[in-house]
C-alpha cells in the first residue's frame, strides 16, 4: 500500500515558495490517491498539474499501481486544517454544531492552536421600550471539535 505520509511530503515539498498549501491526503485500500490543495489567491490547474508530475516522478507506479487525483479544496468544501480559518477571516462562513445549529456569521479570529474560532453573528433583538428589534452583532466562540462542519458562506445578495 501506498505511503499517506510520503505523498504528504512530496506535495509540501513542492509547495514550498508558493502560496499553496496542502489541506488533505488520503489513500483508499484500492490505491486510489486523492490529494486536496487550498490557497491564499486561489488554485489553478497548471499547479495541480505540476503537483501530479511531481508525484509520479517520485512514486514508481511498475512497484505499485496507483490512481491519483489532484484537486483544490473547493470553494464549498468545509474547512480541515488552520491555515484555511486565517484565510477567511473576515469572510462570512456557514456553521453547523454537532447540536444541530446553523448559522452564518463573520470569521472574526481563530485561536493560534486552531482549536477554537470566533465568529460575529447578527441577530434581531427586542430592546425593552422600543416598537420594533434591532439588528446586534456579538461574537460567538466556537470550538472546532463542536462543529460538523465550517464553510465559506456564497451570498448572491
């Protein structure tokens, strides 16, 4: 069976100097190889191209017969490593807890171990003495490990 950790470090080494960053890697029992890359502008398919040569290069398929597939995260892929929360911050992300809950807010910060995140949410509230609620924003912190799952919000508004 193929090595998850020597394909991890063929793709970080070749990352290195680029704005590219290894998100996941996973090898089934089949040998089929999927590799997931992210970064802070933005994957094209030349990088993917280049990552998959890399790969083939040092990974001899005649001692063992592989499929591979090189891909970016995707816009709507939940977030797996650190690196993908920094990226966003300031963008409005989708939550939903293990509890159940949905809602979409501000990434606001993240913790520097990664295991927690804020997020700003908007919500109505009825101040006593007024007619009509009002819109407040608070913060809400989050520990990753409470989450199904965090994703970059699309709003077409």
């Amino acid at each position: 069976m193929i090595d998850k950790h020597q394909i991890f470090r063929i793709v970080e080494k070749n990352l290195e100097g680029t704005d590219c960053f290894p998100v996941e890697v996973t090898v089934a029992p089949d040998n089929r190889v999927v590799v997931e890359i992210d970064s802070d502008t933005g994957v094209d398919i030349d990088i993917c191209a280049a990552l998959t040569r890399a790969i083939e290069a040092e990974v001899n398929r005649d001692v063992e017969d592989y499929e591979l597939e090189v891909g970016s995260a995707g816009l709507t892929s939940p977030f797996k490593i650190k690196r993908q929360y920094d990226k966003n911050i300031g963008n409005e992300v989708e939550v939903l807890t293990r509890d159940g809950r949905k809602f979409t807010g501000t990434l606001t910060s993240v913790s520097p171990d990664g295991a927690e995140f804020t997020v700003e949410v908007t919500r109505k509230v009825k101040e006593p003495g007024q007619k009509r609620p009002k819109m407040v924003a608070e913060p809400l912190t989050i520990a990753v490990a409470d989450c199904k799952y965090v994703k970059y919000s699309i709003n077409f508004k």
